[in-house]
C-alpha cells in the first residue's frame, strides 16, 4: 500500500511518543534482522528503528535496504531513527492500518 500524506502524517503522529523498539550497530544489516523487524511488524505494525553511532551504516542504506527486501515502509526519518510501518498478517492486530486505510 503507497501512502499518502495525510496518512503518513497520522503515523507520525501516533509514533511521536515511542521509543525505538531496534537498534542497528557494528554487525549492521543482515537477513536475520529483517526478519525480526518483519515479526515485530505483524506484532505491533508501527515502531521505531535507530542507528548508534558506533555504525558503518547510514540512514538512506538502511532504508534502501528495508524497502527493498520487505514489504515494510519508512514513513520519516529523523537523524538517526527511521519510523517503519507495515500491516500485520494478523487480521486482529490491524489497529493503525484499519486506521490508515480510513483515512
């Protein structure tokens, strides 16, 4: 699903006051972490991912990376944290893409 403004706007929103639920470091990207960052998202469908600076990667490589090997979004970037969103398999998990598809 390609997202709109006013829906990337309510993501934004709602991810506003959450703490990142990963971290990305010296080991970076590999299958493995995608994988858990596409459980995490039939679990919880919006969270947030931040970079520490001790990483060799960058923000446009890990969301290139993201997007390319998952259906997983990046709704905003800000420094070093990326706001990810996805809808959940599970269809009574689905509490900001019923909201999102409202919209």
């Amino acid at each position: 699903m390609e997202l709109r403004g006013k829906q990337k706007r309510y993501l934004r929103a709602q991810a506003h006051d959450m703490r990142p639920l990963f971290s990305i470091g010296k080991q970076g990207m590999s299958q493995n972490w995608l994988d858990q960052l596409s459980d995490a998202i039939d679990k919880r469908e919006l969270f947030k991912v931040n970079i520490l600076p001790n990483s060799d990667v960058t923000v446009a490589e890990l969301q290139a990376f993201i997007e390319d090997n998952s259906d997983i979004q990046v709704v905003q970037s800000i420094g070093h944290t990326l706001v990810l969103f996805g809808e959940s398999k599970d269809k009574d998990r689905r509490h900001y893409s019923t909201a999102v598809k409202a919209i």
